[in-house]
C-alpha cells in the first residue's frame, strides 16, 4: 500500500491509514457504516453520543487507573517514509 500511496493510486478510502496525526477523536456509526469511513466526531447531531462516551472513557480511566505511557512505543506502521 505503501508504493501504491506514493503514485498517488489510492482512492481517498483506501488513504485512511495514512492520515497523520489522527483526529483527536472519532466517532463511527458501526451499523451504517461499517469500513468507518465518515467520522461523525464533529458532527452536532453526535454530540450527545460523544459527550456520553468520553464519560464512559473518563470513567473506565479512573476505575482502572489507565494512562498514557511517557514514552509510548511507536507505531510499527510508519504512515509517511
């Protein structure tokens, strides 16, 4: 995909997994749209299900006392060379 990408032959779908950085959050609806191509993060009419999320998140992060690592191993897919 990699050699694919730098001739520019992917169509926007199949670019995805090189989009760097990320949006810092994404949201999909799994059912409509299965290969979660729009993310609905952004969207207003989503921002209910977003704002209930991050909670659900927030709390599975105290609960458990997750974190982000100070020094996360990196991604072994190198999204630009």
């Amino acid at each position: 995909m990699q050699v694919l990408e730098g001739r520019g032959a992917l169509s926007a779908e199949q670019r995805g997994c090189f989009i760097a950085p990320r949006d810092a959050e994404e949201l999909y609806d799994v059912y409509e749209d299965p290969h979660c191509l729009k993310n609905l993060a952004q969207a207003k009419s989503h921002s209910d299900t977003l704002t209930q999320l991050s909670g659900v998140l927030d709390r599975w992060i105290d609960h458990t006392g997750d974190s982000v690592p100070k020094n996360p191993t990196k991604d072994w897919f190198h999204r630009t060379k």
